[in-house]
C-alpha cells in the first residue's frame, strides 16, 4: 500500500501497528487519506473506524479487509468509511479507489 500511495505522488505521514495507534496517529496527523484492515490487534478496525470518526478526523478512509461477508463491508460504510477494498486486491483497484476519494 505504501508503494502505491507513493506511486501515485502522496506522502505517507504514518504507519500504526495495530487499531489504537492508529486512532492515534489520525487524531495527531489528521491525513488525507487512511488505509485500514479491519483485522488488527489491540483495537480492530471497525472500532479504530468509528472512534476515528467520533473524534472529529475527517480523512478519507478505505477499509481493507479479506473478510468478503456483506454485513461488515455495510458495518464499515454506515460507520464512516469512505470505500472499502477486499483483499487481496489489484494494486490498479487500490490506485483507482485513492485517485476517486482525492478527488472528493
């Protein structure tokens, strides 16, 4: 992911580890666009997700996740995400999702 963000000509400002430095790094940094498994130690995604949201950032966010079922892809969109990706996903997918949520 980070490849293709740099690919397309955007900064990557942070990397978190697991769902809670996330939310914290998206606090502090306040970027463009997130990227998020839904699968993450510590705090999943769907919880970094709606925190990020209740917190007032108000990034771009792409949920990432190989879970195909329909109920968490809707969860993930009703809580705030922008797009969501199932993996494992074509870089061309990714790009396309990033460039359209730039855009906005």
């Amino acid at each position: 992911i980070k490849n293709v963000v740099g690919d397309l000509g955007f900064t990557v400002c942070g990397e978190a580890e697991n769902g809670k430095d996330a939310l914290d790094k998206a606090c502090e940094l306040q970027p463009d666009i997130i990227t998020m498994d839904i699968t993450m130690p510590v705090m999943n995604g769907l919880e970094a997700l709606k925190r990020m949201r209740a917190s007032g950032v108000n990034s771009k966010i792409i949920m990432c996740s190989a879970m195909h079922q329909n109920e968490i892809v809707m969860e993930a969109l009703r809580s705030g995400a922008d797009d969501f990706i199932m993996k494992p996903f074509k870089e061309e997918n990714l790009k396309e999702t990033i460039q359209k949520l730039s855009h906005k």
